[in-house]
C-alpha cells in the first residue's frame, strides 16, 4: 500500500508581539498525534486524509500541532514539536510522500523561518526521491528555503478563510498526481514590496485582492497550470525581502509559471493603493456612530487582532466608549487572565472594581480602573462552527461578563481566533440589542455581523496588528517598500523558482 506521512506545525506569528507562543497555546488548540490525527475529518488534514483514503492509500500520521496567532514560538516548545515529527518520521519505515499543513507565517525565537526551517529538516531526512506537498495560508511569508525544498506548495483561496478542507484535499491530490507520474512540478513565486494589512484582503469582490485571486484562476483554467495562487504576505513579521505577490505551480514548464507569476505580481503593484484603508479614532467613530439610528455599530479596532497574533488585551475603544458614549448598550471583547481572576474570585453578581487591560502585552497602552458587576462567569469553552477549525473546541480559559452600565465587557484568560460570534454567544450576549460592538478582526467580522450591523469604522489605535503597517518599527526591512515609500515607482517583481525533481510518464 502506497503510504504518505501527514503532519505539520500551523501557527501566524507576530514580531512586535511582545508575548511568546509557549507548548500550551498547541495544547488549548491541537497537538494530535497517531489514530486522532488520522481520525481528523475536518480542516486541510482532514481534507488530506479524506483524499488519501479515497486512493486506499495508508495516511501515516506524524505530529500535527496548530495554535491561535501569537507572537514568537519559543524555542525550546519548537525544538520539541519539530523534534518530535522528524523523530516519528525517521521511525515511519518507508513512505512515498510527505503531506505538510503549514501556515507560511510561523517564527520561532530559533527559526525565523519556522517553515523553511521545518520542511529543509524534512527534505534532509527523506531525501530527493520522495516528494513534499505543503499547504499555505494566503498570508504566507514564502522564502527561498521553503519554496526550493517543497515540490508542491498551495495556498488556500479564500479570506475569511473557508477552504480549508478543499485545501486539504488539493494538496493530497497533487501528491497522488507526482506518484503517477502526471505531474513534474515547477514553482516560481514573484514578489512586489507591498506590506499591507489585510483590511481590503478579501477574495470576494469587490476588492483589489479578489481582482487577481479571480485573474489568477482564469489564467489558471486557460492555461491548464496546476495552481496559481496569489500570496497576500502576513505584514506583522520582521524579516527580509517581504512582500506580496503570486505563487504558480507548472506541469514541468517553469518558463511560463515564471512569466505568469511576473504578470500578475506586476498587477498586484499596480493595485497597491487600493489595499490601503481610511481609518479614524476611536471618538471619531463613536462620534459617527451615535449620529446613526439603531445598532449595532461595529468599532473594528484592528490592530488589536488575537487572529494576526495582538494579545487582545486593548482597551484604547473601551475608554473612548467610556469617556463619550456610557449610556449605550456595547459589548468589548479584552484578554486579560488577570482580571478574569479577580472576577471569578469576586462572584456572579458581585460589584467590584478591577484594573483593566494591557497587562498581557503592556507595550501598546495603559490598565484602566473600572466599576462594575461581574454578571456571568464561564470556563470559556466553545466550539468554532465553520473555517479554519470547524468543529474543533477551544477554551477562552476562565472568563467573565463584567458589566459597566450598560457596556458589557467579555473578559477572557487566554487569545483566541474570531471566527463568527462563537465566543459572544457562549457567554450569551445580546448582539442585536446592543449599540457599539468592538471587533478585533481586519475580516471576519464582515461575515459575522452582515445581516445585522449598521455600520463599521476602521480603527486606528495602538498595537501590534495595524491597518496602517507604517506605525511599526520595521529592522530586517529596507526602506523602499510600500507604504513606506509611497513614491516608489516601476517596481519590477523579485522571483524566485524551485527545480523539478522527478519526471512524467
């Protein structure tokens, strides 16, 4: 039986995090290992396996380990995660391919190229005989490292990210291709220097993004490329040599996956003032806000985003809303284990007063005291109905509905990824009766809230995730990129290509 090791290490780091992704953020999230890994039916593993099992091939498990955005993973929980999936990898006997689920924005403290680092271990060990397919995300940081020691790398093609099983399953399916001798793999990635959030990232028009993502799948289909997958760079790393671009994977023609990625990264460039967004203060948008009949109002407080890695502790909106606007109904979601304590210590139904906020990532502001009754106490766990981790269980850790008047603040132990209202409605708030919500997700929210929002304004306040990438203190970067440099002009596409390891029947 034809037998394909399947694993991975899939996390988003954050450079101007100023907290480390230790071994416990894998545990709240998923470290699987053997049979539950191969029982996995949902997300790109799933998706794999699922594929594997259809060709009555053996999926071998190895190590899969994933975890909310975060900053920086230690080293020693790296060197222990990779240890361990190169040491049941070098103990799997033969296999005849490798399928990675990776993310292609990770870092370590001792691999800043946590991907490239991980799959030139994996190449190292089994050799050019035995191809590697690694799936992305569309954030992905791709290195010269990790595209020249994968054969096949695919990103998903959807943000907010609801193709992660379809992933999975393309990437099995190219392994099935190389061992049939239907597929010699070539990739060429073309880059242009746009380092932008991902405000305007979406792949559903409108939008600049879902202009080449609808652009690369046409000339995908005229074509007949094996993929071409837009790349919109994860902007809250600090390495060299970053930015967007377009990523083609060619049937052993790497002339024309060179000449399309070019083109198309040329239109990237050429589309880079779009990406950026118009954003206001906190009191402006509450302003704004106020002006309009009913709710809710969205405040989208970006640079506060559990899911680019931000600590989630902010609470620049709260008191703004506390300082205009304390009569309206609101719900503010902050991490902050320690005030989640307190509440807890103190009781449902307690009045107390707790210091608030920035105590998990203290660069980007300041603790408030506030007031208030600790209405609802939860262990915080719930479960993802959709995307990246359908259906998997995830735990807020101890947390508290701490009310202020009428502003109702979830306070939360641990950061974790927004994917709908999952976290509102385990502490069951009351979304359509409530005036402002802050959100703190460049995207997601705009599937979360559609049908019942009233408006949403884009926040530019303090922290580690900004809609404006220029507020970040960039040092592996050099200076000419955009929009630092707002006049830079005839920016030609850096490209880098792979080589072809095996050939077609």
């Amino acid at each position: 039986m034809t037998r394909i090791g399947v694993g991975g290490i899939f996390i988003e780091c954050n450079h101007f995090a100023g907290h480390l992704a230790d071994l416990s953020a894998f545990e709240r999230s998923e470290l699987l290992y053997g049979e539950e890994l191969a029982a996995k039916n949902t997300g790109v593993i799933g998706g794999m396996v699922s594929v594997l099992e259809q060709e009555d091939w053996e999926p071998v498990p190895l190590l899969y380990a994933s975890a909310c955005p975060g900053g920086m993973v230690e080293a020693r929980t790296y060197e222990k995660l990779k240890g361990e999936l190169l040491s049941l990898l070098a103990n799997a006997d033969e296999l005849d391919g490798i399928l990675l689920c990776l993310h292609g924005a990770g870092s370590a403290q001792n691999a800043p190229d946590l991907e490239g680092d991980l799959v030139h271990a994996v190449r190292e060990l089994v050799g050019d005989s035995v191809p590697i397919v690694a799936t992305l995300d569309l954030h992905a940081h791709v290195t010269p490292e990790l595209l020249t020691n994968a054969d096949v790398l695919l990103a998903w093609e959807t943000y907010p990210h609801a193709d992660a099983f379809e992933t999975g399953q393309r990437g099995a399916r190219a392994i099935v291709d190389i061992l049939a001798g239907r597929l010699n793999p070539v990739m060429a990635m073309a880059k242009v220097p746009v380092v932008v959030s991902a405000i305007n990232g979406r792949t559903r028009l409108p939008g600049p993004f879902a202009e080449i993502m609808n652009e690369a799948k046409r000339i995908e289909r005229q074509r007949d490329l094996y993929s071409v997958n837009p790349i919109l760079v994860h902007p809250y790393l600090d390495q060299p040599d970053m930015g967007g671009g377009v990523m083609v994977v060619a049937n052993g023609n790497l002339a024309e996956a060179t000449s399309i990625a070019q083109s198309l990264a040329e239109q990237y460039w050429e589309k880079r003032f779009a990406f950026q967004a118009n954003t206001l203060s906190p009191r402006e948008a509450i302003g704004r806000g106020s002006q309009l009949e009913g709710g809710p109002v969205l405040l989208v407080e970006t640079a506060d985003c559990c899911g680019g890695g931000a600590a989630g502790d902010s609470v620049h909106s709260l008191r703004a809303l506390l300082e205009i606007a304390p009569d309206s109904p609101a719900i503010v979601p902050v991490v902050d284990p320690i005030a989640a304590q307190m509440a807890y210590d103190a009781g449902a139904g307690r009045r107390v007063i707790i210091r608030l906020g920035h105590q998990v990532d203290p660069q980007w502001g300041e603790p408030i005291n506030v007031e208030g009754v600790v209405s609802r106490l939860s262990d915080g766990r719930f479960t993802y109905q959709g995307g990246i981790w359908d259906g998997r269980s995830s735990c807020m850790g101890p947390s508290a509905v701490f009310e202020i008047g009428p502003i109702q603040v979830l306070i939360s132990s641990n950061a974790t990824y927004d994917w709908k209202t999952e976290q509102l409605d385990r502490l069951e708030l009351d979304i359509p009766k409530s005036k402002f919500i802050v959100v703190k997700n460049p995207m997601n929210y705009q599937q979360a809230y559609s049908k019942v929002m009233k408006a949403a304004f884009i926040l530019d306040t303090p922290g580690p995730t900004p809609v404006n990438t220029n507020s970040l203190t960039y040092t592996k970067m050099n200076s000419q990129w955009f929009p630092r440099d707002w006049t830079m002009m005839n920016t030609k596409p850096v490209v880098m290509s792979s080589t072809a390891r095996y050939s077609p029947s």
